[in-house]
C-alpha cells in the first residue's frame, strides 16, 4: 500500500502529486482543528459547570452559622435551583462536621483531609450508579474558642456535560469537515494556478513550426527560468550545429562543382576524339554521371541559399507574372532540347506580391525544371495563373510520368524522391526547396497526379 | 386525618385491600383493583389523587388496552414517599402532587427514564430528566364562603387580604383554614413557594395564627367546611378541587389572586423497580395523549398540562420542576420552616 502510494506520488502528474499532498496537508488540519474546537469548548463547558458547583458550595458555606455552640445551616434556596439553570442534572450534597454528617446525602463521600486554605477542591467520581463531579468547600464556624471547620460538598451529574459535548463534537466535526473541503477546492485552485506558467511555457514550445529555433520568450516564473535558459541554450547550440553543417554542405558543393565542370569538359573533348562506339558508350555514362553531381551539389547550394535567406527573410514588392514568364523565359532553351512546348494560361488580374524574388524564382525555376526533366520528348507544359480562395496560385501541368503511387508528402522531404525515376539525374531536393519557399512566404505547395497523364505542381501564395 | 376521603364516600375497599400492605410500614388511604375479564397484565399505581378523580382515566385507559388491570392505591405524598423511597414497595407507577418529593426520587435514582412521542411533546418545564412528566397544572386558590363575605370587599391580593383580616377579626376568627404544612406535602409545597415568592407570606402567616386559624390534612376538608359555613376562607386550596365542588354546587367563591397564582403541576413516574415499566409507559402516554388531555378537565376536574388558558394570566407562577426544590426537604431547613410556621401560626 505504502510503495504503491509512494509510486503514484512520485510518478503521476505534478498538479496530482501537489493536490494530494496538500490535501493530505488539509486533512491533518482539519482533525488538529476538530481536537481543538472540541477539546476548547469542552474544556470551556466543564468550567462551566466547575465554577457552578463552586458558587453553589460557597454559598452553602456562607449560610453556616453558630447558635449555642451548634453549627446550623439554613440551606439558600439558590444554591441548588441554580445547579438546574443550564442543565436537568441530578444534584447531591453533604455537609459535614467533625465527620458528622449535619445534612445532605450522607454516603456522598467527601476527601479525608480538610484544608481551608483552598478556595474548592474538585474531583470527579462514581455516585448513584453515575459518574458526578463534585466540589468540596471548607469553611471555619465558630468564634475563636469553638471554632470547627464545616465540610460542604456538591456534586452534580455530568449529562447536561456530555449533551453539550456531544452538542460540540458535532459542531467541530462539522467544521473540521468544511475546512477540509475548502482547504481542498483551494490546494486545486492554487496547483493549478501554481502549475499554469509551465503549461504557458510547454504550449510556447509545441506551437512552434519545426524550423522555428528562436529562443522561447514566454512570461515565466523565477522557478522556471533555469529550465527555460537551459532550453534556450540547448535551441542555440542546436541551431548552430544546424548552421554548421548547411555551411559545411554548401561549401563541400561548391568545392566539388567547379572540378567537375573542368572534368565534364575534358570528357566531352575526349568524347568527340574517340571512334570506338564501346568507348564512347563509356564516356557518355560518365558524363552523365558528372552531369548527376553537379546538378545536386547546385541543389545543395541552391537549397543553402534558400534556408539561409527564409531565415533572413527580406521582402520587397515584386510581379508573379513577370516573375513566372522570367523563369519560362530562361528555362524554354532546356525544353525545346527536348521539343517541349511552355505555354502560359494566365486567367488575368493582379499578381503584385511581397516576397523574397530570388527565393520565388529558385522555386518556380525548380517545379518547372522538374517537370521538363520527367516529360517526355515532344510534350506540352502548361503554366497556368490564376487566384484561388486567397492565394495566388502558379500551377506547372506536364504530361509526364507523374507522381506515381507514392506519398506525396514524401516528395517534400529532403533527399527522397518518387519511386519511378530512377532513370533520371536528380537529388530530391528540388520539391524541398520549394516547399521550403513556400513556407517563408506563409504559402504552400500542392502536388497531384493529373487523371490524364502527367503531374500538376502549384505554388500557393497568400493574397496580401 | 384520613376521614376526609371516607366523608367525600369514595372509599371502595379492593378485593385485596390489605394484602398489600401486610409487609409495608406505610400508611395507605384507599385502594380499589380495577379488573378486567382476562387480565394479561396489572398496572400497579400508587397516587395521592382520590380514587373518584382518577377513576374516569383508569377506565378510559382499559378502553384502550382492555387486557391491563389497574390496581390504584391513594396514599399521602408524604406516605408515597416513604413507600418508595425508604421501604422499596414495588409499583409501576407514582402519581403525586408533591413535586418536590418526586423531584427528590427522581434526583436520588428511584426512577427510569422514558422517552415517547406523547412525552417530546411537553414543554420543558413540565418535565425533568426524561423521568418526571407533568400531566396536569392546578392551581393554589383561595376560596371564601359567599355568605360570609356579605358586605365584605373581596382581596385581590396578599396585602389586601391581610388588611381585610386585621379590620374583621371578628367575622374570621376560628374561621380561616389552611393545610397543616407539618403533615400535608402539598401544603408544605405551597407554603414553600409562596415564602419564596412573597414577604407578605410570614405576616399572612401571623396574622392567620392570631385569628387562631384550623389546620387540614386536604383540600377537600377544607372546601366542605367553607360550604358548611365553618370556615369564611381557606387558603392555599387546590383550585381544580374548588372548581369541581362548585360546579355541583353554590355558595362559594374561587377568588383569583393578581399578584401570583402557586401553579402546582401533578407529575407521573415510573419507579425503578418497577414490573412493568412498558405498562406504566402507556399510561404515561395516555395521560399525555391530546385526546386524554382535551376532555381531563370535564371528566376529572384536573386542569390539563397542555391548557389553552390566554397568556393574559400573567399572574400564574408554576413551580418549577429542578433540584431547587429539594431546598426545602432539606432536613435543617425543613426544621428552620416549620419551627417559624409554627411560632406564627401560634399552634404547638
């Protein structure tokens, strides 16, 4: 019981662990509170009852007289009634002396020694089948020569006691109770108040978009800021590590391309001097090869330079249009390689955006030489612009192999490309660098298999 | 002293008067065994109310339990005291008009307690303890003869009644009764409270000595002997007792006092050795039960405890049920009363 507890302290929640211990807390006040509202007032009600029974004896004790040497007592008739003010306990008394019962109950016992310098000597004891609690006053009667000290004792039952007590054990557990849920509904209150800037700091941390590696600046409390320094730290090295190794692959690219250009040119010279068709079947495939490299250490770098200005991010006021027929501008040469005719739909209206121009370019300059690369020889390739629930939208259609039977979602990611193209010289990083584009513009990019032939690519920009 | 009850003719001797007796030393005035066809059970009941009183509720009880015989004994307070208290006589049931020795039982453990519905009801001061419960209310009147009082100013209170006796010593002399408080607990109860209540209490006293006033054992005696023209006034009389003479017959006055009423309330109790305790409980609640207490008046002449009287009656003064009544039973003051009674009433 005891371990699994202990358990459940230490492994649930926080919010849990800080209620039940503060409610265990409440608990424990709550019955130190009983035991003193009730020990309090008991203690109270006895008194109560103690200085009664006191002015009761005492004033017995003051209607002692002497007469003829006789001590004589005329009983007060308040001495009594007044015993039956607060509650309807039995009342019994003695008076006594020399040991002599004078009147009152004789069996009522009464303490041995008799001392006058007390004021009233109390005891509590069996009488009649019930326990009574008793006073005993002693008094001196007489003049000085016959002087004889007179005992007089008044007990009373204690039922209008244990009424009021149990009166009082009510009431304290009626309070002990009340407290305990209020100190309770208050410990929930406060554990979650308490916990509140952690749960701030958590959902800071999950809101973020997962390139977002700026420190976390949300409010929080003296407690929470080491946690939240050691996490923004942890963001800074991370961040740098990141930065790190995207210089490293930029440079790492930039290094190899200028060789293999040098490399490819040499191929290409010896290609045209060999006449051995073997040879030559050789060389091609290296060229290729060569082509292959160069074509993703250019990814490499062109993705480096798209990460590092999103990260930058500058916008100025730029024409889509203009931007779009730039890019077909520079890319037709490639397609009519291949006999692939551009054609651009343009529906009309305003394409004015603010944005990065060189990150829109590098990414209508990747979908579209994508989609020349995977057309066949002698295919159309549509550009269409047109605006769509708030976006500008830019759509390349080719009539090529599309994307088939993969998950498109995949075709975003870095490094993985469709599973159909093994053929073609690519790095799978051409999609990525648009999506990435996209995102700094707060756009995004829509990839679908045309129910033809073909592939559509569109880049979803935000109107304003 | 016990020819009051034989001259009221009440007196109906039991099957088994006597029987009872043998092995007691108290004194009793009358008993009668209330029987029933096929007795399963019997109430035994000791009580200082008469037997022609009490008769219409023991039979209105075996309406209800038809099965139960009564066997009412009629004893003084002082006799019913000394039957429980000091011999242990065994009854179910004790029913007295002497407060404050059913308070000194009850306080001194010869009682049980009982707690009913019927007995909730009451208020407070009509019981003590769970154990004394109060059934009727009656209060000390005085009551003058008409005749006498012919061109006499009728007192409306102690001080006036003491002057009227000072000016007329010749109309009250000899003719003025009271209880003997020496042999009557109810008289010593009244007499108690009204030292209690009043300093006039000690000159009324005096004065009523002077003009050499009777002493009775009982109500009854007195009130036949202000009909009889022997006495002019009796004081301290039990009103209800008055009350039911007076409906049968005229020639007296009930005269209401303004400055305090003596409220005496008879109380029932069920001893501890009693037999059947569940019996006497039912007849406590009987006598408690709204239907008893409605027609108590009419068929018993007792006042009930649960009374519609308008609370204009300011001047009722109930004695209050509680240890202060043992005051007075105390042995030294009760030698300290009667020593200063008897020396004002001049009567040795």
């Amino acid at each position: 019981m005891t371990i699994f507890l202990t358990s459940f302290l230490i492994r649930g929640s926080m919010q849990r662990r800080l209620v039940i211990q503060l409610s265990l807390i409440a608990l424990l006040l709550s019955l130190v509170l009983f035991l003193i509202v009730r020990g309090v007032a008991d203690r109270a009600a006895a008194d109560t009852q103690d200085n009664i029974l006191a002015a009761s004896a005492t004033s017995i004790a003051d209607a002692l007289y002497a007469e003829g040497g006789q001590v004589r007592l005329e009983l007060p008739y308040s001495a009594l009634s007044m015993l039956g003010t607060i509650s309807e306990d039995r009342v019994f008394y003695r008076v006594v002396v020399d040991g002599e019962t004078l009147t009152g109950y004789g069996d009522l016992p009464v303490n041995a020694a008799p001392n006058a310098a007390k004021q009233a000597e109390f005891s509590t004891f069996e009488y009649r089948g019930e326990p009574v609690r008793a006073v005993a006053v002693t008094r001196g009667v007489g003049s000085q020569s016959q002087r004889v000290l007179v005992r007089v004792v008044v007990a009373q039952t204690r039922l209008g006691l244990a009424q009021i007590s149990s009166r009082i054990t009510l009431w304290a557990v009626a309070i002990g109770i009340a407290f305990f849920f209020v100190a309770t509904g208050l410990s929930l209150w406060a554990a979650h108040n308490a916990l509140a800037p952690l749960n701030r700091v958590a959902s800071a941390v999950t809101r973020r978009g997962p390139n977002d590696l700026r420190p976390v600046q949300a409010e929080t409390p003296a407690e929470l800021a080491p946690l939240v320094g050691a996490l923004n730290s942890f963001i800074a090295r991370l961040r740098t590590s990141l930065t790190r190794s995207e210089d490293f692959i930029a440079e790492a690219a930039h290094r190899v391309r200028t060789p293999l250009a040098t490399v490819r040119t040499q191929a290409e010279v010896i290609h045209r001097g060999l006449h051995k068709s073997k040879n030559k079947t050789a060389l091609r495939e290296m060229i290729r090869a060569i082509d292959e490299s160069s074509r993703s250490a250019g990814q490499l770098l062109d993705h480096a330079m798209v990460n590092f200005r999103a990260d930058q991010f500058q916008a100025v006021n730029i024409d889509l249009r203009a931007l779009a027929a730039e890019t077909v501008d520079r890319l037709s040469p490639t397609a009519e390689l291949k006999d692939i005719v551009i054609t651009t739909d343009d529906q009309g209206g305003d394409f004015a955006f603010s944005g990065d121009p060189i990150l829109l370019q590098n990414a209508l300059r990747n979908i579209l030489d994508n989609a020349i690369k995977y057309s066949p020889a002698d295919s159309d390739i549509t550009v269409s612009l047109f605006h769509q629930d708030g976006f500008h939208v830019i759509s390349f259609a080719d009539q090529g192999r599309g994307f088939e039977g993969v998950n498109l979602d995949n075709h975003l990611a870095r490094f993985k490309r469709g599973s159909n193209v093994e053929d073609i010289v690519g790095s799978g990083l051409g999609l990525t660098i648009v999506d990435e584009v996209a995102r700094a513009h707060s756009g995004r990019v829509s990839i679908k298999t045309n129910k033809g032939a073909g592939a559509c690519v569109s880049l979803y920009l935000p109107l304003a | 002293m016990r020819f009051t009850l034989f001259a009221i003719g009440l007196s109906l001797l039991g099957s088994n008067f006597g029987g009872i007796t043998a092995s007691y030393a108290f004194e009793i005035e009358d008993q009668r065994l209330y029987q029933v066809t096929n007795p399963e059970q019997t109430l035994r009941v000791i009580s200082t109310a008469d037997i022609a009183a009490f008769a219409p509720l023991i039979q209105g009880f075996q309406v209800s339990y038809p099965r139960i015989s009564v066997d009412y004994t009629v004893a003084s307070s002082a006799e019913v005291m000394a039957a429980i208290y000091d011999e242990g006589a065994r009854y179910d049931l004790v029913i007295s008009s002497a407060m404050d020795l059913q308070t000194k039982l009850a306080n001194d453990g010869f009682t049980q307690k009982y707690v009913s519905g019927e007995t909730a009801r009451l208020p407070n001061w009509a019981k003590w303890q769970d154990q004394l419960f109060a059934f009727t209310q009656e209060p000390a009147a005085l009551v003058i003869s008409d005749r006498a009082f012919e061109g006499l100013e009728i007192p409306a209170n102690r001080e006036q009644l003491i002057e009227l006796l000072r000016a007329n010593s010749n109309v009250f002399d000899g003719r003025i009764g009271t209880y003997d408080v020496r042999s009557s607990g109810l008289g010593y109860l009244f007499a108690t409270q009204d030292s209690r209540n009043t300093d006039s209490f000690w000159r009324l006293t005096e004065v009523m000595g002077r003009l050499n006033t009777q002493l009775y054992c009982c109500s009854g005696a007195m009130i036949d002997d202000v009909y009889r023209g022997r006495l002019a006034l009796a004081y301290n009389v039990l009103g209800s007792y008055a009350e039911n003479r007076l409906a049968r017959e005229k020639g007296i006055t009930i005269v209401p006092m303004q400055d305090y009423v003596t409220v005496m309330m008879r109380t029932a109790l069920v001893p501890k050795n009693a037999e059947n305790p569940q019996i006497a409980a039912r007849m406590i609640d009987f006598l408690l039960a709204p239907s008893t207490q409605a027609i108590l008046a009419q068929t018993t002449g007792l006042p009930p405890i649960f009374t519609t009287t308008p609370e204009a009656e300011k001047a009722l003064r109930p004695i209050r049920l509680g240890p202060g009544l043992l005051v007075f039973l105390d042995r030294l003051k009760r030698q300290a009363f009667i020593r200063n009674w008897e020396n004002s009433i001049q009567q040795k």
